[in-house]
C-alpha cells in the first residue's frame, strides 16, 4: 500500500521562495515520536508571513512544510501518552516555522507539543479556533486573572474583524461582558455584531497619535492584536487599573508612547505568548474554550480552504483581508 500523501510544500530558489502542493512520503517527514493523520489546519497570521516567504526568522530550512496548528488522530506513537486512534490537536511550539507543520495529510512530531483533542469538540472545531482562537482565550484568562469581570464597563477588542479578534468578541459577550469591536473595515460591523459586539470603534478613531497621554477613562480591559497606534491611543484610554492583553503586531510592531497610563492609573500591559505556553494552561484554555464559545458562533466566523488555495489566501491575511477564521481542509 502507497504510504504517499499530499503537502504544501515550500522549496527556496534564487527566483525566492515556491509554495506548491506535492506528493510525499511517509520517509520523507522530520523524526519525532507521533504520526498524526491530519484532518484539519488552520491560516493564521503567521502562516501567511511563512507561505508568502516573508520568513524573517520564522521558517529558514527548505523544503518546508508551514501550517502553525493542526487537528487529526494519532497513526502511530512511541510515547506512552498516545496511542493509534487518540484524536489530538497542535499549536505553537514552532511547529510550522521551525519544524514542518499541519499543511499535509501526515505530520510526524514530538509528544510534549500535543494535547489531547477536548472533549465536546471535534478536529474542524479546534482547528475553527486554531491558534488565534487560543491565543483570544488565553487573553481573556490574563484579563480575567488580573480582576476583570463583566460588569465592569466595555471591553476593547481591536483588529475586531479578524482571527484573534473575532474569538476574543465570542467569548467575551458570551462570558456576559460589553464588547467594543474596533475595525478598519465599516462593512463588518453586522458580522460583529452578530458575534456579540454592541459597539463598533471605526480604527480611524483610533489610528491618529496624541499628545496627551491620558484620555477619558473607557475601556474596563482590551484585547490588542494591532500594536501601533491604536494599542498606543487604548492605553491613555483605560479606566483605573485596568488591563490590556498584548497578543498582535498586524499594525507593525512598534509602540509609540508613555509610562504615564501605568503609573497615574495602573494600568497593566500583559504580554501573550500562544507559542511556548506551559502544556497546564494550553489545557486550561482548552478546555475553557469549550464551555465558553458558543459553536453556532465558530461556525459563522469560519470558511474552508484546500492546500492548493493556500498561497493565494496567504497574500489576504496579509492584507487583512480575511475575516474570522480560515481552516484548512487538508483532504
Ligand atoms: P488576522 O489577519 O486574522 O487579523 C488581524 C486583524 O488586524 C485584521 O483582520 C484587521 O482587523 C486588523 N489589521 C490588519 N492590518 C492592520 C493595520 N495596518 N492597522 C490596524 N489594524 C490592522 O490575524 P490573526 O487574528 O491570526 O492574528 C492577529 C495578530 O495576532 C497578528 O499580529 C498575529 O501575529 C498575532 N498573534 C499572536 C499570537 C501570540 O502567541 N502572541 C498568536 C496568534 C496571533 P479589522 O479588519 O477588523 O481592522
């Protein structure tokens, strides 16, 4: 029985970086401990950067194979933690950058980046939140672990529209709280509306520098995944002591501003790492998501690709030009 499957594969000439669907085999994949039967991965931001070949330091050995996350069911394992039939679901760790990723029917991979699929969600809804989706929970449980609560006031979602922000909408008026989604692009405002948002901030509001630090106090917490500007502009507008969860760069990621909303009014601004987060709390978020996202939601934020769509797809998140989620289907 042929043991060849399909990858997006990236190959590096003089002519720069190809990405182009090819037939591997079983032979051909990086060592590791799990085979895993891909059923589903996800675009995201960075999968965008490494398709579209501006690697930086993302992905730097060819041939590679991107995909930052993945879903599917475990075809052979020499850990104790898995065994063939076990469903299980991937994100970080480098996977996709450093090492080859979910862009194929068969990943080959090491056990510790694993985690076993939660119960009550399926490959296609894992991959449906990927890791955006977790990146939106782990914010929301750095704001929550920092005091915020529904009730408070609104909460700032920015780059609203996209991926992370479209997550993070879900839950949060899910979780009770008054969600703000700021967007560059007007013509989603039913879409985020219809996720949970009561209030749309048009990024323009948000895009143009001051000169006063502090502005009025609105926002009760924020989760940024634009940087730039706008992150610069929410800090001066955050009600005392509260919370902004810095996850995004899409704007860039400079960060032009001051102390002062930290020290005259406590502001905190809490870094998010999907990539190298401790397997306890990658559960934790996890297992919250599952009881905290409404699936009829996931599926409105959610379109369907093939391998084959992917380059084209990576040039439009590039230029935000994707909305919600994009899974990957990769069979
Ligand atoms: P998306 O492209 O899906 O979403 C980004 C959104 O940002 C866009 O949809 C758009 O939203 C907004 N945006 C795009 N360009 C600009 C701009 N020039 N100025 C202001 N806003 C802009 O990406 P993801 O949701 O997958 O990722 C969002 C960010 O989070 C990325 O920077 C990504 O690298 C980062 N990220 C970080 C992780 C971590 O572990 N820290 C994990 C996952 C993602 P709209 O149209 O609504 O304005």
């Amino acid at each position: 029985m042929s043991d060849t499957f399909k990858a997006l594969l990236l190959t590096e000439s003089d002519d720069g970086v190809t990405a182009a669907v090819t037939d591997l085999t079983t032979d051909d994949l990086p060592e590791g401990n799990v085979t895993v039967a891909v059923e589903y991965s996800t675009l995201n931001y960075k999968d965008g950067m490494v398709v579209n070949g501006n690697i930086g330091r993302l992905a730097r050995k060819f041939p590679h194979v991107p995909g930052i996350d993945f879903a599917g069911t475990v075809e052979a394992s020499d850990d104790a933690r898995y065994k063939p039939g076990d469903k299980v679901v991937l994100t970080g760790w480098r996977v996709g950058e450093m090492f080859w990723g979910g862009y194929a029917q068969k990943a080959r991979v090491n056990a510790d980046w694993l985690v076993p699929l939660p119960a009550g969600l399926s490959p296609r809804h894992a991959m449906t939140v990927g890791t955006a989706g977790l990146t939106a929970m782990l914010c929301i449980q750095a704001l929550e672990d920092h005091g915020m609560k529904p009730g408070d006031g609104p909460v700032l979602v920015t780059g609203a529209a996209g991926g992370v922000g479209s997550v993070a909408v879900a839950i949060l008026a899910n979780l009770g709280y008054e969600v703000a989604g700021s967007t560059g692009r007007p013509e989603q405002a039913d879409y985020l509306k219809d996720l949970g948002a009561t209030q749309i901030v048009p990024r323009e509001a948000l895009a143009e520098p001051t000169k006063k630090p502090l502005e009025g106090e609105t926002w009760a917490g924020c989760v940024d995944t634009v940087a730039g500007t706008v992150l610069a502009r929410t800090m001066g507008q955050m009600k005392y002591g509260a919370s902004i969860a810095c996850c995004g760069l899409a704007s860039g990621p400079k960060l032009d501003t001051t102390v002062v909303p930290l020290l005259l009014r406590g502001v905190n601004l809490l870094g998010i790492d999907s990539v190298m987060q401790p397997y306890d709390n990658r559960l934790r978020a996890w297992n919250r998501i599952v009881d905290v996202l409404p699936m009829e939601k996931l599926d409105a934020m959610a379109e369907t690709c093939g391998l084959g769509d992917l380059p084209a797809k990576a040039k439009d998140i590039l230029a935000g030009q994707v909305r919600g989620r994009l899974v990957v289907d990769v069979n």
